[in-house]
C-alpha cells in the first residue's frame, strides 16, 4: 500500500469521532492492503511501533524532530521555530513548509513498508552518534514524503499521532472485514487479543486464515497477557451470596500488580497491570523467582507489597510507587523499600497452559509450584461458606495491613478470564481507614538500624505504651517516617545514655531491635488506625486470644514530650479504647472508591 492511501484514511479518521464511521473508514482500509502489511498498519495507528508491551521508543526529542524538519524542507531553523511558535504542532508547520512533491523529486512514492522501516531503523538507533543518525534518516524521509504524509511523519515521532482509534474498534474493524461481523467472531478475536496483547499478530492472523487464523495465537512466554479483573460488591453477605455461598477469600494486598514470565532458561520478565515491563525496576524479584518456582516456564500472577524485613509487617502502598519507573539508584531503593511477591495464580505451569482450569484447581497447581521465600509468597487464602467466618478473614488481612479481601468463585467455569471484569473475582475493600482521632505518646525500648541510605544510623524506634497495672511497656508499633535527616542523625546520642545490652525485664515484645533501651524516652505519633498484631504487646489478649494492638503506618509527630516520664506515657487501657472507638466508627464497603 502507498503510504499516502494510508494517509488518506487518516485524514477521513481525524475529521470523525463516531465508533460507526471510525470502523467503517478502517473496515475499507483494512480491506484494501496484503496481510503483511497489517501490523505496521495497526501499530502505526495506535501511536507505536510495536505492541506496547515491547516498550519500543523513538527517542526523537522535541528539538531534534525540530532540526530534521529544518533541515528536511532546507529552512532554518528560526523559521521553524516561528512556524511552531504559531501552530504548536510540528506536523503542521512541516506540511507548511515542505514543497509540494511534484516540485522536488521524480522518485517512487513512500509505500508503508518503507516508511515502518525508516521508522524502526530511528528507533534502533541507540549509543554513540545514535542521534545523528535519527536525525538522519527523519530528514530523509521527510524529504521523500509529501506535505500531507510528512505531516503524520512528524506527529506520530514525536507521539502526538491522535487518531481516536481505540484498540477495541480495530478489534470490531477486524470483524466486520474477515469475518461475519457477528457476536461471536468479535469475542474469538477479542480473546486473542487478550491472551497476545498484539493488535498486529491478531490482525494479521484473521486477515489470513480468518476466525481459524486465531487458534495459532496462545499464551507465550515473555508476552503478557491482559489481566483478569474484579467486580466488587457492597457487603461480605453479597459477595458470598453471589459465589452461591461458598467462595475463596484471599487478603487483598495493597501494592502493584506483576505478572512475572519465568522462562525455562533466560530472563525472566516481570509485567505491570497495564503490561509494561518493569523488570529493571525489581530486580530482587527477578532474582528471586527462579528459586521460589519448582517448575518452569511459569506465567504467574501476583502483588508487589512493600514489606518491612525486620518485622514481616506490610507497608504502606505509596512505598512502593517509589520504586516505579525508575533508572538509577535501584540498589539503594532496594535496601531502602524492601518488597515482597504475593503469588495469587497461575496462568502457565511448566509447559501446560492453566488458563481453562477452574480456579481451585490452579490454587492447587499454585501450591504446588511455589516455594515461600523471603521474596515471593503465596497469597493467604482461605474457603468459607458462612458470613462470620468471612468477616473474621476480612478483619484478619485489615490486620496483616492488607486493604481488604479479594473473593474468588470455585464453581466449575471459574477459569481464568484474560482482559474481562465479573464476578468471578469480587473485591471488597475497607471503604476508608480514617486516621486515627488521637495520637499516641509511646516510650522509645529499642532501636533498629537503618537501611540504605540510613545506613549506620538508626532507621526505626520500636514504641511500647505502658501498663500500669503489670507495671510493663508493651510495644506497639516501629515507628521509621516522620524523622527529618537532622533528628536522625542525633538519635544515636540522644538515646545512648539508656542503652542497655539486653531486653529489660519491664518490656514485651515479641521483636527483636538490634538495640534496647531501658524505659525513658517518649514521643508523639500519629497513624492510620489500631489493628490486631501477634508480634505486638499491647493490650495483649484482650480483643483476641493471641493478639496484641498495633499502631497501622505510624509516623513521628516531631514532637518529643520532655514533659513526660516513661509512667506517663499513653497507657494500654488507653490504646484499648481508642481501638474500641475506632471499631464502631469503622465503615466497611467499597461502593465508592474511584476504579483504577
Ligand atoms: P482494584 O485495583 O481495587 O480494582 O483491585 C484489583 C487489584 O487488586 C488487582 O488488580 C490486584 O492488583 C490486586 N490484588 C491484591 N490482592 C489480590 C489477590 N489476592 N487476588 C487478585 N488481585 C489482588
């Protein structure tokens, strides 16, 4: 196809914004080219190169496209930047200034083959004179195209190619032009694509051997898949009525989904929720995967979970964004925000498919395949087939730090649902964790190093309240944020005159600091909400056998209270009714929330 066909339909694109017209400008489109040429046709439509998942970039700047543009239509520079000063958009202007094609050159008009290959020759270049040879070959192939196609050149470089073709038209495009068009051809083609990710290889297939073009496409290694996803329900007595009574409750960990690709032999590659590659970003989980699997290749499914290591607690989720999209300092944010792998399923195992399983069957296979490690765990799950039961489990992650449950279906047809919502997978979620009304004044028993970039200071106070009664401290909460650099640095001196080499005998805890205070400090913290802890001390068995009050996601105030002794501090008692109150103010639900 010549590329100025394709910019024809582009153009007829552009000046419409209705699904009706848009799929039948593409059907004709569609219709007019040769197999081979539908993958460059449909990626360059969506503003990419290759599917998204590959992360494949131009790298053409702003001012380098500029350059080429001057140098492509022999103006300087000045003039195309007055040009782009009055349209702001560089496809404009070079349509401006180019001279018609006839004017310039007898040569062969641009087809589409050619213009992807220039396109992914710019995008391959990379290293040394890698620039001067993007601006090369853009100037190049401006200078071959015409004003019209020179104008799409230029937007889709700079990634302001806005046709308004969403993925799902060309899925029904694809339909209409090689197949019936039906409800039934949509949903073959739309399960391909949901299982491959890549609009080129669906496209491609049904253009050649039609609906049968789509049984070659299947889980891959190293290709993510679309991710199930949740429905969500307004009360647990919903939910387990919805799964006809008897469903899997799993915590719902509060982080970022991966789907992590473990081949049998090679790099594994860990995917985002919306399939981008985030493998340079984990490199811990990298690491770690290959041991905590006993079969590959695997396809798993799970939650990155900010975790703290010294004391299993789970963090808050804003910890971990941290760690997103970033290039440098990997080694210091990975000492500095530890993360865990919660595994929830199973999409490959070994060199079986488990997609079509129900979904007991691949807990079992999950179970099966992973090795709880430091780094990569299993989801916690339970089956329950009563209301109380459920609420116990949900109150049971709120208290691991989780922001809720996920309920998955056990009936037959529980299979795993590449790309689709329903309620096979319902979540519910604590609505709102209000901070807690009253802040909190704890006594400093012991300290622990820091990490990274605290590295040989202290990097958390463990905190205990104080019970008059058994004349004890009762830790309840490690307490890292809310420190400026200034007061860490003073910590060490400012708690050495109460160092003492062991636990003293008035403390209880369950943790163990890498060094101990005897009783004497106090300072003010705030945090989200009391929780049921097995580690902590406070108020210890007095909501349940076995469990003591934590402080969730704690935070220095900056105030120290001089003004009082370690006896003065917040007592048990009162940590007990401040849970008390809290647990009547609780809304639960999760109705409202935003969908992300
Ligand atoms: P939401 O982001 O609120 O729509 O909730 C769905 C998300 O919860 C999923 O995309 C996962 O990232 C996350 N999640 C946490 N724990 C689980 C679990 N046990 N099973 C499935 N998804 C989970």
């Amino acid at each position: 196809m010549r590329f100025a066909d394709l910019v024809a339909g582009y153009d007829r694109l552009e000046a419409t914004s209705k699904r009706l017209e848009v799929r039948a400008i593409l059907v004709e489109l569609l219709k007019q080219v040769t197999p081979s040429e539908l993958p460059p046709i449909v990626y360059l439509m969506q503003g990419e190169l290759r599917p998204e998942f590959e992360g494949v970039e131009l790298g053409v700047a702003d001012s380098l496209a500029a350059r080429a543009v001057a140098q492509a239509t022999g103006r300087p520079e000045s003039a195309v930047a007055e040009s782009l000063r009055r349209t702001g958009d560089l496809g404009t202007t070079v349509e401006e200034l180019l001279p018609s094609r006839s004017s310039r050159l007898a040569a062969e008009p641009l087809t589409v083959h050619e213009v992807y290959s220039e396109l992914q020759r710019i995008a391959a270049a990379s290293g040394e004179g890698s620039q001067e040879t993007k601006v090369h070959t853009l100037v190049e192939l401006i200078a071959r195209a015409s004003p019209a196609e020179a104008k799409y050149i230029a937007r889709f470089v700079l990634g302001k190619l806005r046709l308004g073709v969403r993925e799902m038209t060309v899925l029904d495009a694809l339909s209409v032009a090689f197949a019936d068009g039906s409800k039934e051809a949509r949903g073959r083609i739309e399960a391909a694509f949901n299982l491959s990710s890549d609009l080129g290889l669906v496209a491609e297939a049904t253009a050649r051997h039609g609906l049968d073009g789509l049984r070659s496409i299947g889980l891959e290694v190293g290709r993510p898949l679309r991710p199930m996803l949740a429905e969500r329900s307004p009360d647990l007595a919903d939910v387990l009525k919805r799964m006809e009574g008897r469903a899997a409750l799993e915590y719902k960990y509060d982080g970022l989904r991966v789907q992590a690709h473990v081949p049998a032999k090679g790099p594994v590659k860990l995917f985002s929720r919306r399939l981008e590659e985030i493998s340079g970003q984990f490199p811990e989980l990298v690491a770690a995967l290959p041991e905590a699997l006993r079969r590959r290749p695997a396809v798993v499914e799970g939650e990155c979970v900010p975790v703290d290591l010294d004391t299993d607690e789970l963090r808050p989720f804003q910890e971990v964004s941290r760690r997103r999209g970033r290039k440098y300092d990997l080694e210091r944010m990975q000492s500095e925000v530890p993360v865990r792998l919660f595994l929830f399923d199973v999409l490959l195992d070994g060199r079986e498919t488990t997609l079509e399983l129900p979904f007991p069957e691949r807990r079992r296979r999950l179970e099966a395949l992973v090795q709880n490690t430091d780094r990569v765990r299993l989801a916690v799950q339970t089956t329950v087939s009563d209301l109380p039961s459920a609420e116990r489990f949900f109150e049971e992650a709120i208290a691991a730090g989780c922001e809720g449950v996920m309920a998955k279906s056990l009936a037959e047809g529980s299979r795993y649902r590449a790309g689709a919502r329903g309620f096979w997978w319902i979540k519910y979620k604590r609505e709102y964790t209000h901070a807690l009304a009253d802040s909190v004044d704890g006594v400093v028993v012991g300290a622990f190093y820091g990490h990274g970039r605290r590295g040989g200071r202290y990097g958390a106070l463990l905190l205990a309240v104080y019970d008059r009664a058994a004349d004890r401290f009762e830790t309840f909460c490690k307490v890292g944020s809310g420190f400026d650099d200034a007061t860490l640095a003073e910590l060490p001196a400012k708690l050495r005159p109460y160092e003492v080499a062991e636990r003293p005998e008035s403390v209880a805890t369950e943790l163990a600091p890498d060094v101990w205070f005897r009783p004497a400090v106090v300072l003010e913290v705030r945090g989200a909400e009391l929780t049921l802890s097995p580690i902590h001390r406070a108020s210890f068995g007095a909501v349940r056998p076995g469990a003591g009050l934590a402080l969730r996601f704690p935070r220095f105030t900056g105030r120290w209270r001089d003004d009082k002794g370690p006896g003065e501090a917040t007592t048990s008692a009162e940590l007990l009714s401040l849970y008390r109150s809290q647990v009547r103010h609780v809304t639960k639900g999760g109705a409202t929330e935003p969908e992300t």
